[in-house]
C-alpha cells in the first residue's frame, strides 16, 4: 500500500532531511560473507506494490479540466506519477483529474480520464521500481537499497535482477494483461538464467496481484519457474486504511495537503476497493466506522457507499473482490516477512454527522505496520501455513518495522541476502514432470 504511505513532501530540503531521519543506512558488511559474485545466481524479480511503480501520462487534448491552467495537451509523455512538482496546492487538481479512472458498470473495467493515455516504462528492468520519482531524490529510494546490496553481491540489473511496475491503480480483475506480463517475465528469465528459477520479491498490494497469477498456473509451471515468493508486507485481508480513502480521502501525510483534493482519485481506483478490510478477516459486526447514529461493519459497504455518495463504490468492490481468493495457497515456498507493533488504524470516527464523511476522523489504533493492520499481514502465514500446501512457509516479523520502511530495514535486507545465498547454493535444476 505505498500510495498509502507516502511520506514525500514537494519541498526537496525536507526531503532529504526525512531520509536521512527515517531510512537507515546500508551496511556493506551484511554482503562480505558473500564474496563469491562468480557463484550462478537465482535470478530475482522485484514486484512493487500500490504507489511502487513509476506512471507515464500524455494529454492529447481533454475535453475539460478543473482549473485554467490545467494542460489539456501534452506533446508527449510525462512522469504523472509520482511527480513531486504536481503534488502541490496549485497542481494537485490537476494531478488527480489527470490520473483518476473512469469505471463502466457495463463491464466492470476502469479507463483513463477522457482524453489521457498512460503507460508504465521499464517493464523487466528495476529503474522504476528502484524509486517512486525518476529523479531519483534520495528519499524516493524504493528497492534501491536491495538493488544495491544484490548488485553488490554480484547481481546484474536487467540479467539475474528484473523488475516488473504495473498500473497499481486497478485491481487484479482490471489489470489482466499484467497478470500474462509478469508471467512472461518470469520465463524469460527463468530461460536467460541457465533455467534455474525465480525468486519473486512482492511489497504490499505486490504480492495480491503476483498471488492472483500463481493461482493461475499449473504446479509444474511454477516448480520449474519460481523458487520461492519473498512476501513482504502482504496486506491479504485487507486495510482499514483503505476505508479513509474511500470517506473522507487521505493526504498521504503531504504537507499542507487537502485530503479532499485526492478523494476524487483515491475513490476511482478498483485497487482501493480491492484493499477495503475483507470480511474473512473483519467479520460482520465488527465495526469498523463510527458516526452519529450508525456504525459499519464488512456487512454494511453497500450503505455505506449511499452513506458516502458514492453509490459506483458497491459496483466497484464487488468486481474487485470476485474471485480474490486469499486463502488459497499460491503453491511455492513462501517466506512472509512484514512489521507489527506500530498503531495502525482499526476504527475511524465522526463525532458529528456534520462532519460525515468530508473530515478527517478520529482513530481507535490498532496493532500494525502503520499502513496494514496485523491480522491482514499474519494471513500469509496463518492462510497458507500448517500443511495447507505442501510447500514450505515461514513466517519473520520484525518489531516497529512501518510498512514502507522495512525495505530499509537491516533486518530485512540481511534475511534477504541470507535466503538468496541458500538458493544460490543449490545446483539442482527442476525438470518437468
């Protein structure tokens, strides 16, 4: 859920000043007992999660914009998202009529705004996933720092470590043509890497859309192609968080930014209905929002989208959520790797219903990585461990690691070098059956 979390001021002095506040530095010394770069490599592909993957707009001339000096036409593509000089006071309306989406309810798929191509550049190689902006402004750093230490270990960008951005704005139903993108990845580079497979790397809503095409394939398919799935930060069941956007719309912790102002877009996107707190894991009255005179459980999203004024909600969750099945095991061994220990959104309240639902709420904390709540980021473990395939799962949890942030986390990275020198030991190939 980066579009959740991101904390990336327009002003580039506090920018850089956050980064060197919250991400912890890379110590070369976790890579030294790795010293061997000439050892074959298990070729590696990076999944990044909602917000993770670099956007390419070009207007060509729409039909109405909210403000004057808003383009209508662009002579080619631009860095939409995520661009730091659009998220401002003056800009942002523009920012978000430029890059909401369009549902149809005839078919349950979602376009750009009339007018706006969009595309996601890099597919296969890990610039884009390496940082939200392509400035490459140090406190935009994504999986860089992985990228570094793997590099570092021996690891070739484009060769033994790919990348794959997708549009994370749609839900896994919206998005099919990833679902046969990342596929082809996967064995292009399975086939460039002497056959050995892959080790996938999924952050956050990452690790939803790479489930949805591992329930896909065959289990010979995936014996011969992926090794293991790295999930870090999985939010499998959902978010509280997600219902912000939904209500009052959230200001991704912008400075002087009106949380209003991004409802617009937040609201279109199908992956936001995909990430509301699933009732599997939030069950029927649990309520999840309060205001005067009504609360709201998982049984209650369609009033609350009349509630809301926002009737095409219903429409849009219950396409997004068809067929998400979370509890079926995505058949590789799994490592699940997320935070716990921060307050995380459980419950949000409006005190008035004049307030209801353009404020900002109040909060009942719950336990978290301060974006995903902790029963939604146990499910990997909980859901496909205990024998429920028969491929290996474990479970590390790291204390006070936020849901963005573990990527920087020492802890994280060493896990990750620790497992990718074990696969790299091996030397058996599979075969197919």
């Amino acid at each position: 859920l980066a579009m959740l979390t991101h904390q990336h001021p327009p002003l580039l002095p506090l920018l850089l000043l956050l980064h060197l506040l919250l991400v912890p530095p890379v110590a070369d010394a976790s890579v030294l007992r790795y010293a061997d770069q000439s050892q074959p490599k298990t070729p590696i592909v990076l999944i990044p999660g909602d917000g993770g993957s670099q956007i390419q707009a070009r207007l060509d001339g729409k039909p109405s914009v909210p403000h004057f000096w808003c383009s209508k036409r662009t002579a080619d593509f631009y860095p939409i998202w995520l661009n730091l000089e659009l998220l401002n006071a003056g800009t942002v309306d523009c920012l978000v009529d430029d890059f909401r989406l369009v549902f149809d309810p005839a078919t349950n798929l979602t376009s750009n705004s009339p007018k706006v191509v969009t595309r996601v550049p890099g597919f296969g190689d890990t610039a884009t996933v390496e940082y939200f902006d392509d400035s490459k402004i140090s406190a935009s750093a994504y999986f860089n720092d992985l990228a570094i230490k793997l590099v570092a270990y021996g690891y070739r960008r484009n060769v033994t470590l790919r990348g794959a951005p997708f549009d994370f704005r749609r839900g896994v139903h919206d998005n099919p043509q990833f679902q046969s993108d990342l596929k082809s990845l996967i064995e292009a580079t399975t086939a460039a890497n002497a056959g050995r497979p892959c080790l996938l790397v999924a952050h956050s809503y990452g690790n939803t859309v790479t489930l949805a095409m591992l329930q896909q394939q065959t289990p010979d398919w995936k014996r011969r192609h992926v090794r293991a799935l790295l999930a870090v930060a999985a939010p499998l069941g959902g978010a509280v968080k997600a219902l912000r956007l939904m209500s009052s719309g959230d200001s991704l912790d912008i400075p002087l930014e009106r949380p209003l102002a991004m409802r617009p877009l937040q609201r279109s996107l199908t992956s936001t209905a995909l990430l509301m707190p699933h009732p599997q894991f939030w069950p029927a009255g649990e309520t999840l929002i309060s205001r005067p005179g009504r609360n709201y459980s998982t049984a209650e999203y369609d009033q609350f989208f009349v509630d809301i004024g926002y009737q095409l909600g219903s429409r849009m969750r219950a396409a997004a959520v068809a067929g998400y099945r979370p509890d079926l095991p995505p058949g590789v061994e799994v490592h699940c790797v997320y935070g716990y220990g921060l307050k995380t959104p459980g419950r949000l309240i409006w005190r008035s219903n004049a307030d209801w639902p353009d404020a900002q709420p109040d909060v009942d904390w719950d336990d978290g990585d301060g974006t995903v709540n902790s029963r939604s980021l146990a499910a990997c473990a909980d859901l496909w461990g205990g024998g429920a395939q028969a491929q290996p799962v474990f479970n590390f949890t790291i204390p006070g690691a936020e849901h963005l942030k573990i990527l920087h986390r020492p802890e994280f990275l060493q896990y990750t070098l620790d497992l990718v020198h074990r696969l790299n030991a091996e030397t058996a190939h599979p075969d197919a059956l």
